[in-house]
C-alpha cells in the first residue's frame, strides 16, 4: 500500500509561457475532445469574469445530529413503505421501495416505423454507507470506506450474474436530488447497456482495436505527475480530465488493468478508499461546505464474454463554480454542445491547493456557510 500523494504542478500551470500549447490555447475560446465519449465542448474561460446577476444557491443545512427518528435510512427506523431497517452497525443495503426497474418484466417490444421501444428489467437498491445520520463519504474512517468499496464490489459481483449493466452511483446533496443527507448510494442494475455505457464501450473498443491498449490506462500515463492531476499513488489516478464538461468534474482511473470493482486486489480497495477521502476533503474544503456531487462507477457490462477493452473508472460530477453559483447545462449545452467557464488545469490547480488545506472542524464548516 502506497500513501497517497500530490503532483506538483508548479511547473505546469496555466501562467506557462508562449512555449506551451495549453496555455496558449487557454487564452481565448477553444475546443477540447473527449475520447471516452467522442464529443467535442467549448472552454470559454474569460467567461468566468462576467458579472452573475442569477441564481445564487442556498447554502447546504447546517451540521445534522448522528440518528435522526424521522430518517428512513437511520438503523431501526420504518421506511415508507412500512419496513423497518434492521439495527445495522456498519453497511446496509434493500431494494428500494419505489424502484425504476422491476426484475420481473415480461419480454415486449414495439417496432412501428421510426416508433421503437422494448420492456427493459433490472432492480435498484439502496446502499446505507455507514450507521451515523450525520457522516458523508469525506468524512468517514479509511477502514470504513473500504467497507464501502467492498459493499460495491460485491453487490456488483452478484447483480452482475444476473443483468448486464451495474451502475453504481451516489447523488449527494440537495442541489443532486439527494433529499436525505443520510450517508448512502445506489446501484440500478438492467438488461440493456445504457446509452452513455455503450458509447463508451464503442470508443474503448475501437481503441483498443487500433492500439492493442486500452484508451484510459493510456490516459492516465499521459496524465500521471501533470497539471490536471489532483491525487494519485500507484493504483489510483484522480485528475480533472482535459475534456472535464462541469467546472470541477474528476475521472479517477485504475492504474493497473481491471474491468470491474469485484477484480481489485486488497491493496487497490485500501488505496481506493484513501483516495476517495482525499477528492472528496479536496472537494469539501474548496468553498469551505459539503460539496455537492453525482458520482458512479463505469465498469465492463457482463455479458459472458472478454471486454479487454474496458477499464475500471469513476465519473464526479459536482455542479458548483462557486459556493453559491451553480453550473448551467442549458441552452447551448442542450442545442450545441457543453461549455466550461474555467479550464481543466486551473480547476485542478484548486483542488491541489484545497486538499493542502488543514482539514475544517465541523465548527470551522458551519462558520464558513454562515
Ligand atoms: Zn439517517
Ligand atoms: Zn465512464
């Protein structure tokens, strides 16, 4: 097990001189592609200056108490649906109660010219990540985490005998639809490969196919000690992507070749929990409040076959540009493509500097919404 570390990055900022393209092209409106997804976004980052005069986010609730009665996540509370949880003491996960996908769904299917559509089974359920009402990911012990990424790893293991796609995701925080600060995630688990899943099954593929290596493994060479980088140790890269779409999205990437979460050895689940706690502090400590996030896990579908191709990763996807100013996916976003404000590498830049920051005591957040 390696300890995790920092690139520097002192070298590669965005103050490069004339020498460096990125930087040169950091100056005025331009491109980036992303590979993983075959699509191209504008970075604007001059953008970043203009005056805001919309929407100002609220800030997060205060700090909550460790069991909260009315909680239906909490150990030994009644769900809505009258189930009571049992009194767990670390993980526990159940079916959800209004699940999007239903195992039991008859095969069915309508092809009527351009109309198409097909019955689609699957289950979702509800991950608890630990007993305490009031911990987040970020703040939990390493040992509990890595329960955490155990928990993924096997429910993975067992849904993936029986669906071909497993997403594992996470919404937190109010601002991602997550009404309950209970520390939990969620896995949908279906049929059918996804639309996102199967664009980036066809570009690791076709990587692969032309390469003989696969596409994130090679990215995260390229990326290994550089600019966008905000962790990483021998296992793990954590970086903002170069292609990163929401103003401090990260990839985090396995080092080594694995397909999926059940394949991790010890040492990759414990360096994974590290990391996780440091992206996340990082996240936690840039406004100085519990960063809002969507995160999942994209690994290879099961569908009884090799997919050499794929490779193990994580999306997060935060939406804040400021404590109290959230991105947009509006109207060019929607009718063109994505637009980012602030570039990859200053974005990780910030990061870096947050994560050095002495980690907030719980006061020293409620101080900072205030
Ligand atoms: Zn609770
Ligand atoms: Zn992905």
């Amino acid at each position: 097990m390696t300890a995790t570390r920092r690139p520097s990055g002192g070298a590669t900022g965005p103050s490069r001189g004339d020498s460096d393209p990125i930087a040169r092209l950091s100056r005025r409106p331009h491109r980036r592609y992303n590979p993983l997804l075959d699509e191209w976004l504008l970075v604007s980052s001059d953008r970043t200056r203009r005056p805001w005069q919309g929407r100002q986010e609220p800030p997060p609730p205060g700090p909550v108490e460790q069991y909260d009665p009315a909680c239906f996540l909490c150990p030994g509370n009644q769900r809505a649906n009258g189930a009571a949880n049992p009194d767990y003491a670390s993980t526990f996960v159940f079916t959800n109660d209004f699940a999007a996908l239903r195992p039991d769904a008859p095969e069915e299917r309508l092809e009527d010219g351009l109309l198409r559509a097909e019955v689609e089974a699957g289950t979702c359920r509800v991950l608890c990540f630990s007993r305490r009402h009031d911990l987040t990911l970020a703040r939990m012990e390493r040992p509990e985490v890595r329960t955490v990424v155990d928990l993924w790893a096997d429910q993975t293991a067992e849904l993936g005998d029986r669906f071909q796609w497993v997403q594992v995701f996470e919404n937190r925080g109010e601002m991602m639809g997550a009404s309950n600060p209970h520390p939990h995630g969620q896995i949908w688990a279906g049929s059918a490969l996804p639309h996102e899943a199967a664009r980036e099954d066809a570009t690791q593929r076709a990587y692969d196919g032309e390469h003989g290596r696969r596409l994130l493994l090679d990215y995260a060479t390229q990326e290994a000690g550089g600019p966008r980088v905000v962790v990483e140790d021998d296992d793990w890269l954590v970086a903002v992507p170069f292609w990163a779409a929401w103003p401090y999205e990260t990839l985090l990437i396995a080092k080594r070749p694995v397909e999926r979460l059940p394949g991790l050895d010890d040492a990759a689940r414990d360096s994974l929990a590290g990391n996780l706690i440091a992206l996340l502090g990082s996240y936690d400590r840039l406004f100085g409040l519990s960063f809002p996030y969507s995160m999942g896990w994209h690994q290879a579908p099961f569908r009884g076959r090799s997919e050499e191709h794929w490779q193990l990763h994580a999306h997060f996807f935060p939406p804040l540009l400021t404590a109290n100013v959230r991105k947009f996916m509006v109207g060019y976003e929607l009718l063109a493509e994505t637009q980012r404000d602030l570039t990859a590498e200053v974005a990780a830049e910030r990061l870096r500097a947050a994560l050095a920051r002495p980690e907030p005591t719980r006061t020293g957040e409620a101080a900072a919404r205030a």
